[in-house]
C-alpha cells in the first residue's frame, strides 16, 4: 500500500528520527543544489523508513547510475565513491564495505524505490531540513563560489527580526556556495562549515549576482516604490520622512530601504553613481537622469519597464508613472545601472 508522508514526517525521516506519518499533510519540496526536484513518483513510507524513485534521486545527487535487471542491482558513482546495492537486500557496499539500510529498496507500483536518507548520506552530500516551511535542501557539492563582502547573518529562515534563528555571523572574505534564490531578499547558501540557511540578497553582503536575481530586484524597487503612489511632491523634501518626496529623495528612500543602498541626496550626484548604460540597454530599476530648472542635471526617476518612468515632479501628481516618451526623451541626459 502506497502511504503519503507529510512535511513534519519525511523531514524527521531525512534525518534518522522516527515520526508518525500523517497522510492530511502535503509534501514538501525537495532541493537538489537549489533546483526542486521532480519524481516519477511520490515518496513512500515503509517501517518508518521514506523511499524515493531511484534513478532520479541518485542523478540529481550527481551519480552515475548503472542497474542490472537481471540481479536486481544499481551501481551508482561519485566522486571515486562507488555504491553497490541489490533491491531487497538491507546491505549496500561503499567502496567494497558494508553500510546497513534502515530499510531496504524495492519495487512498489512498478518504481524501484530506495530510501532517500540513506542515498544522500552514502554520496557524502549535506542534508537540511528547513523547519520555517518544512522543505529540504541537499547539497552535492562543496565549491564555494561565492564571497561575502560584508557581515551578514546566516539564518535558519529567509526572514529578520527577533522570532527567525540565526544560526551565526559569516563574515567578510568568507566562502559560500549560493544555492538558490528564494525572492528579491533572500539567498539559501552553503558555508565552509556545512551548514545550509538563508543570508540577504542585498548586493551590499555577498558577491552573488544573476539575470534572474536582477529581475527580481528590479521588480521589487518598483514594487516597493509602487506603494507611494500619488504621495505629495515637495521640492528638498526632507529624508527619513514619507510623508512628501522630491524625485531624489524618492529615489533615494526606495533604493535604501528595498536594497540598502545609501545614494546621495541631490539628483545631480545621484548620477555619478553606478555605470553608464544606453537608452537601448535600460532595465528595470535604472535610473534615468535629465536636465530640469536650467540645470544640467535637475530630475531623476526609476525604469520601470515597458518604456515608462516612476518618479514625482508634480504638486499635482505626487509620486506617479509616467510614458518614457518624446517629451522625457529630449530632455535625457544619462542613465545608471546600480545593481
């Protein structure tokens, strides 16, 4: 009989404790190297142990597989590991000696199933289980690309505050491996020390950069700068208040809070920030400069795609969208990319 495991139990499976299953509760998602992964069919729980579909958990960990019908046996590799197991049997062999299953494998509605806890920790990888949403996380390989470029917390969820662990302080010049991108804010990371949790994605803690991450940045700014719709225009508005904006201070306020980045104040020294880019290059959440009040730099605002601007000049208006068009295009002077 085919029994579903919820989040709470195939987690407590994954790491060697022994919880009830509860059929009510949904499954969780499982990670390989930051890229869910998808079965041919669902885990199962036999005697307290979770098996998974077997091919498909011993590729995405990274291993060669070879099967033999005939003796109903898998050799998988990896890394000069080699593990030889035969269906139905509760010894494997990891590089000629024996290691015990909890469980062993078999064939359940025509899928070969083996125990997942089991294959994960043979290939040497690193498990997680992620309490916050009941997910897992497996890591196969211990490169660390990536760096971070300014103290940061690694935390046992992708949030802040006072209820969400910190599981401890990476700091500057350490080695991380970023496995996934969760949202605009937060990373899922592996660090030096085997530990897997969430660090901001803000540009100013880690070298970590992708396509993907810059759009969804960029579409939080706008996002973020979005809730101030129609907010008051007040020329030399001052900072650290919502209340009114001018263009700069509103520039200034969405790219501080959503990406904590502390621009200058003034439009005119805002664009001597980041790098140059062409009209024909613009993505979201550049900036784009012109000449305004006789001054050569005098108006900035925020691409928000789809040849439009976020900005506020207006008493009439206040913070609003507007056609990035012929109008705004005679007066452009420069654009920058910040991130």
């Amino acid at each position: 009989m085919k029994t579903k495991i919820g989040s709470i139990a195939l987690a407590g499976l994954l790491l060697g404790q022994t919880v009830a299953a509860h059929a009510a509760e949904a499954l969780p998602d499982i990670y390989v190297d930051g890229k869910r992964l998808t079965l041919a069919a669902e885990p199962v729980v036999v005697d307290g142990s979770t098996l998974v579909p077997m091919r498909a958990i011993f590729e995405a960990q990274n291993a060669a597989v070879t099967w033999t019908n005939a003796t109903q046996t898998v050799i998988a590799v990896k890394n000069g590991v080699t593990l030889t197991y035969r269906l139905g049997e509760n010894t494997a062999y990891r590089n000629g000696e024996s290691v015990a299953l909890a469980q062993p494998g078999k064939i359940i509605d025509g899928t070969t199933m083996v125990p997942l806890r089991f294959v994960s920790e043979t290939l040497g990888n690193l498990v997680q289980w992620h309490s916050y949403s009941g997910d897992i996380s497996i890591s196969t390989s211990g490169v660390l690309p990536n760096t971070v470029s300014y103290g940061v917390n690694l935390r046992a969820a992708p949030a802040n505050g006072a209820n969400t662990p910190i599981v401890r302080m990476l700091a500057k010049g350490e080695k991380i491996q970023v496995l996934r991108e969760i949202d605009a804010n937060w990373l899922e990371a592996r660090t030096k020390d085997g530990k897997i949790g969430f660090v901001s994605a803000k540009p100013l803690y880690t070298d970590y950069e992708s396509p993907s991450l810059v759009k969804l940045k960029g579409e939080e700014l706008i996002a973020y700068g979005r809730k101030y719709l129609g907010t008051p225009y007040e020329f030399g508005a001052a900072l650290g208040q919502t209340s009114t904006f001018d263009c700069s201070s509103f520039v200034h306020l969405v790219f501080e809070d959503v990406l904590s980045m502390d621009l200058p104040r003034i439009s005119y020294n805002q664009a001597k920030e980041g790098n140059e880019v062409g009209l024909n290059e613009l993505r979201v959440g550049d900036l784009l400069f012109f000449g305004a009040r006789g001054l050569e730099i005098g108006h900035v605002g925020i691409y928000a795609g789809d040849n439009r601007i976020l900005h506020t000049y207006s008493k009439e208006k206040g913070v609003h969208f507007d056609d990035f068009d012929e109008k705004w295009k005679k007066r452009f002077v420069t654009a920058r990319r910040l991130f």
